[in-house]
C-alpha cells in the first residue's frame, strides 16, 4: 500500500500526500479544502524573507494559519541566511510545525536575487542557510528543490545530500529544472535515484494529475510520498480519490466545494475575492458539461450572492437534465 502516515520530525502526518504551494492560489481557504478531502500535508504560499523583514502587510497575510490545516509547513525564501533564519524562526512562533525551504521558484522575479532555484548554483549558501535555519528552530526542516538549472548543471544529488547531511527531514523534488519551469514532462527517473540515494524520505513532485498518476509515481519511483499542485486545481478533491479508487465527486459535491470556495475567498480577502476566484472558475469548470457557458456566465458577474445564485442555477440545471460527469 502506497498511501501511509509519514513521519516528520516527532510528527506523524495522517498520510503522505501533499499540497504544493503556488503563490497567489494556495491560500487558506484553498488549503483548508484540500485538508477536508484528505490532505496530509499543506504547504503556505511561498513567503518572501525579504518582505517579512520590511513588514510588507501582503507576505505577512501569507503566514496567517487555519486551525483547519494543522499540521502546516510554512514556506520560505530568500538569500540571506541571518533573515531566513529570523523568519523561520517567526513562522514557528506563528504556529508552523513544519518549515520549508524554497530552492525550486523558477520565476525570474525569484531567481534575480539569488532565491528559488538560483539557491541550487550555490550549494556552500545552501548549507549556510539549512545551518542558520536550523539553529533558530525546534520544528522539522524540509527543502523544496529541482533537478538543477538546467540540463548540464543537474546537481540535485549534491544538494539533497547536503539537506540531509544537515540533518533536514525530508527532500521534496520537482523532476524539472528550472529551464524547464512547468514545460515538458517531469524526469520521474531522477526521483527513484534520489531515492536510491538518501536516507532520509524524499517526496516526488511533478505531473501528477490524477489517482492514475499518483499511483504510478509510487510504483515507478519508490518515493516516500507525493506533492501534487496544478493537478489539484479544479479539484481539490483528488486527495480523496487518491485515498479511495471508488469515490467520485457528484455535481452537488462540486458544487458545494465552489460555493464553499467563494465564500470563503470573500470572507477572507474581501470584495476582491469574487476576481480571486475568476481563475478558480476557469479550473474547476474543467470537465463540467456546457463548462463554455458556466465561465462566460460568472466572469459577467461581480456580486457574491449573484454568482451563487448563477452556481446554484447551473448546477441544478444539470440536475433537472439528468447530466452526470
């Protein structure tokens, strides 16, 4: 049996599945989601030191935690050992039992200063900043990485060897490089040899799209657990499936996660949550009969109680027409 509780630390996570943490979608409502339909394990949006150090107020919102999540990792990133320390030492303060180093952002607002994937072309910063980080917590430390920057400099061995000689608790890897960013298909083949290589769990990241996928990354890997990011937009729900082969959301079901999902997008970031959720719209109308006309229909719509009226209306429309999915 691939899916198992996953020891962290002095933590056991209820599973070994992931949510992976994408800026600008995995806020907390989106998370608090996921961990309804069987999440072990949700990650923070990316948290910016830098931005944490000046006070900016939008990075500091990204640290706020749901009782609903526990246990969370907050991601970090940066450059600077002493201020990455000094934020991870904050995100314990604020409730994380797991932190996160993000050494895999191909953005090139990222990457410019030396953060993300960039940490990778320096493995002596990489062992600096696990050092600094760690003599500031009590929490597990886990990084997050890619194959390398590109074809020629894969050094993900390197640097997954040092995490682990620096005592960090698990490796969380992306198959790409970051040339590659999400184009092309994840090298699953690197996971099973780092796998090979390290005692420590490694977490395969990349393509996992469906129960499908997710299954045949474990067979075909032997990682210890997985992450799942673009696959799980749209779906939040595809931990479930994961975690049972027979469950499928019903309309009603999808429904109710959308309004679920509006409402809590409103209530959390305000009037601007109705435009939040426009690309969540566009994801979960994937595969949902007459989907052209259901995201024509709500991109129209600005009002929270109009847009679930037109949710409500839809979907009980599909309903009367005895649409199934």
């Amino acid at each position: 049996m691939f899916i198992r509780p996953l020891k962290v630390g002095d933590i056991t996570l209820e599973n070994n599945l992931m949510l992976s943490p994408l800026a600008g979608i995995t806020d907390i409502v989106f998370r608090v989601i996921a961990k309804r339909y069987g999440c072990g394990l949700v990650f923070s949006e990316m948290i910016n030191s830098n931005g944490v150090l000046h006070g900016g107020v939008k990075v500091l919102r990204r640290m706020d935690i749901s009782d609903e999540e526990h246990p969370i990792c907050i991601q970090i990133a940066g450059d600077d050992p002493k201020v990455m320390a000094d934020v991870a030492k904050k995100s314990e303060d604020l409730g994380a039992k797991i932190l996160n180093i993000n050494m895999g952002c191909p953005a090139k607002k990222i990457t410019k200063t030396k953060a993300g994937c960039a940490l990778m072309t320096d493995p002596l910063l990489v062992s600096k900043i696990i050092q600094s980080v760690k003599k500031e917590i009590s929490i597990p430390l886990t990084i997050k990485i890619r194959l390398g920057w590109n074809e020629t400099q894969k050094n993900y061995l390197e640097i997954a060897k040092i995490a682990e000689d620096e005592g960090c608790a698990f490796v969380i890897l992306h198959a790409r490089t970051r040339v590659q960013a999400f184009k092309g298909h994840a090298q699953w083949e690197e996971i099973r040899l780092l796998k090979e290589k390290l005692k420590i769990p490694v977490i395969g990241n990349g393509d996992i799209v469906c129960a499908q996928t997710a299954r045949n990354m474990f067979e075909q890997t032997g990682c210890d657990g997985i992450m799942i990011g673009r696959g799980a937009l749209g779906r939040p729900w595809i931990f479930k499936e994961i975690l049972d082969p027979t469950y499928t959301p019903t309309l009603q079901e999808r429904k109710q996660v959308l309004l679920d999902h509006l409402e809590g997008s409103v209530l959390r970031h305000g009037p601007y949550g109705t435009v939040l959720m426009r690309k969540h719209f566009a994801w979960y109308s994937h595969g949902l009969p007459y989907s052209s006309r259901f995201r024509q229909g709500l991109y129209q719509l600005k009002e929270p109680q109009k847009i679930c009226d037109f949710i409500h209306a839809f979907f009980d429309d599909l309903s009367e027409k005895g649409q199934t999915l």
